[in-house]
C-alpha cells in the first residue's frame, strides 16, 4: 500500500515539474515567434485596422481631411436610394457573365493544349502571356483595338462587310466590350490551371471506362468533369470576388463612367466618390456593403461545393 501511495506521489511531482528547456529549443522558440509576430503585425496594420475604422467610417459624415461626425446610418438610407449605386451595381454583376464564358473556354483550350501534338507548349506560352502583362498597358490596348475610326476590331469586322460601332462609346456595346477584354486577359490563367488538373487525372478512369463502352462525350461527363470540380470551384470563387472590384480597365477605358454611366463598377464609384468628390464615409459605407455580398456570395459558394464533394477509393 505504501509502495503504491510512493509510486503515485512520485508520478504527481514528476507532471508538476517541468522539464528544464536548452538554451538551444528558446532560442528556436524565440526565432518561431518572431516569425509569426511579422505577418500578424502586417494582418493587424494593414488589415484589421483599415478594416475596423472602415465601419467606423461608414456611420461618419468624413472628407478624409477634417475630423469625422457621426451622422448614425444617414449613408446607408443615402445608398439605398442612390440611383447610381444600383447602377454601379447591377453593371458590376452583368459584367460577370465573362466568369461562364472564360471557364468553358479556358476547359476547351486545356483539353486541346493536353493532347501530345507539335507546338503545345508555344500556345500555352502564348495564353499565359496576358496574365502577366500589365493591366494598365492590355487596357490601353483594346481601348485602342475598340476606336471607333481606326480600331483593329473594326477593321476585322469591315473585312466581313460589317459597320462596327465605336464600342467604348456606345452604352449597349461597352459592357460587352469589357467583358470580351476581361476574359481575353484570364484565359490564360483558368486554361493552366484547367491543364493541371487534367493531367492529373489516372489514366485507368478512361480506360476502364472505354472498357464499358462510355463514348468521348461520356468520359468527358462523369470522369473529366467532376475531377476537375475542385479548380472550376477555385476559379468561380476567384473570379466573383476579382470581377466585383474591377475598376483599373474601367478607369482607363471610360474614364467618366462610358456613356449613360453604363460601365461604371461599384469599386470606381467608391473610388469616385472618395477620392473626386471627397465623400470618404459614403464610399466607406458603399464598401461594407460589397464586401458582405462578397462574403455572401462566397459563402454560399463553399455551401454548395460541400454538397457536391467526392472521393475516389
């Protein structure tokens, strides 16, 4: 009885001694947290801060230059019955449907580009090209391709006897115009990733599935498509949340917003009125507002995809 209370007492005071720590594993731990006390002041700094003073800033009437006065949700009853937000918004959103059309492309180039054939790694160099080029310089570009006189994308279109318009400058043709230019310049990018994950896909799927007779068409359906679910997933969410700040080609292109404010984003009206017409507490409240869609929508997004999740044993 006494050996085992001996036993117990001795097995309590070794758990409540802590074992003596090097010299070597504090200054490893030191270095560790120094590592992570780097990108965590950044979040804080750069993140959390701007991002808290931004709610703060919303409930403020504030021009960025004299101390701001709280005016309670005066900027969000502003909002709701700005007809130019809606707008802002509603062209924000049309301008998504590049998102399908770029996906089915990008899939149409990556199977083509995965086939064994002469010159594949040429076209994808070439694809990938736009990814890297500078914004600023592709939107010049096809603000120049898009001329109304000399524009290349009418001289093609003479070609075939047809009269183009002056894109950028006709409000039924400057949202289309945007759209083609924005899924030109992701092409590249959806393609390589769409590449990757087919090249990643074994081998015996398709043959076992030629064994049971399934067609191109049938592969392509239950073996190809929901292989490469998890990049389409990547690339939606990505893509939602790029295409709703877009505002560098918009700014270039039509500067003043196109015609009949028929191509301003929301992100170029918030930065309109913040920075043009010194309205920091509305554009701050503009922005809560489309970040929580953002987050909504990406939200609903993971929701989605967990439904539709899959293993293969």
């Amino acid at each position: 009885m006494e050996s085992r209370q001996g036993r117990s007492l001795m097995s309590t005071t070794a758990l409540r001694t802590k074992p003596r720590r090097s010299r070597l594993h504090r200054r490893e731990h030191q270095v560790a947290l120094a590592f992570i006390a780097i990108p965590l002041i950044g979040f804080l700094l750069f993140t959390l801060y701007p991002l808290l003073f931004s709610v703060y800033a919303s409930f403020t009437a504030w021009n960025g230059l004299a101390a701001p006065k709280f005016n309670g949700i005066d900027n969000y009853i502003k909002m709701w019955n700005d007809p130019y937000f809606a707008k802002a918004m509603w062209n924000t959103f049309f301008m998504m449907i590049g998102i399908p059309i770029g996906l089915v492309l990008s899939m149409a180039l990556a199977l083509g580009l995965n086939r064994k054939m002469r010159g594949t790694t040429f076209f994808r160099t070439v694809y990938y090209v736009p990814v890297i080029s500078s914004i600023a310089a592709i939107a010049i570009l096809w603000q120049w391709a898009y001329n109304g006189d000399f524009g290349l994308v009418n001289q093609v279109l003479d070609l075939f006897g047809i009269q183009g318009p002056n894109w950028l400058a006709n409000k039924d043709t400057v949202k289309p115009a945007l759209i083609i230019m924005a899924t030109w310049k992701g092409l590249g990018y959806s393609m390589l990733l769409y590449l990757a994950a087919l090249q990643s896909v074994p081998r015996y799927l398709y043959e076992a599935a030629a064994l049971d007779g399934a067609g191109t068409w049938a592969q392509f359906r239950h073996i190809t498509l929901p292989m490469v679910r998890p990049v389409t997933f990547f690339l939606v969410v990505t893509s939602i949340i790029g295409g709703s700040q877009i505002f560098i080609e918009v700014n270039i292109m039509t500067p003043t917003g196109g015609p009949e404010f028929s191509s301003a984003t929301i992100v170029w009206y918030i930065w309109r009125q913040a920075f043009n017409n010194l309205h920091m507490g509305y554009a701050s409240s503009m922005s809560i507002v489309l970040g929580l869609i953002i987050f909504v929508i990406t939200v609903i997004q993971f929701r989605l995809n967990r439904r539709n999740q899959f293993s293969i044993d």
